[in-house]
C-alpha cells in the first residue's frame, strides 16, 4: 500500500453497527485481517467506537462486538436475528458456524 492509498483509508470505518442494542456489526472492507483494530461507526446516530479482528473477516460478515455464548440472542439493525450455537468473543467472526436463525 502507498502512502496516498493509506491516507485515503484514514477515518474510514471497517465496520457497521445499526443500533445501540446491536451486539454484531457488519464488516464492510475487503481484506480485513486478524489484528486489524476496526474504526465502526453507529448509524442510528454516527458515533464511532473501536474494536480489535480476531480472526481474518469477509466483507458482509458479522464480527461480535460482546462476548457471545452458545444460546445467545444476537442482535442486528435493533433486532433479533438468531441465536448463538457456539460462541464467538469480542472481535470474533460471527457467521453460519456460530450463528443459526431461530426460525429452525
């Protein structure tokens, strides 16, 4: 990476977090890495916060922004979306392998 591509990424968040009450956030980069402290900005109201990758993240994926256990509701745009069936840590990939819908 240049310094004019690394200054263009400066501010610019990894990832995004709907609602207050969310306890997963949507990474939106490419290439993000284990390691990675994420810049995620709110949208309900734009405040940003900080949280370190634990794992390499697919963009579109959710990353757990509270520790999550097994049976855990987790929770995205303000609502419930499925529950835990294995855990994930803050930072932690939180996608098919941790995460099922409640529905079945």
């Amino acid at each position: 990476m240049t310094d004019n591509e690394e200054d263009q990424t400066v501010g610019k968040p990894h990832l995004l977090k709907h609602d207050h009450t969310d306890n997963v956030g949507v990474v939106v980069v490419e290439g993000l890495t284990a390691g990675t402290e994420m810049l995620g900005v709110v949208t309900a109201d734009n405040s940003d916060f900080t949280v370190t990758a634990k794992a390499d993240i697919p963009i579109g994926h959710k990353v757990a922004l509270t520790d999550l256990s097994e049976g855990d509701t987790v929770m995205k745009y303000g609502e419930d979306i499925g529950r835990m069936v294995g855990p994930a840590s803050v930072g932690e990939h939180v996608h098919t392998h941790n995460c099922k819908t409640k529905r079945w």
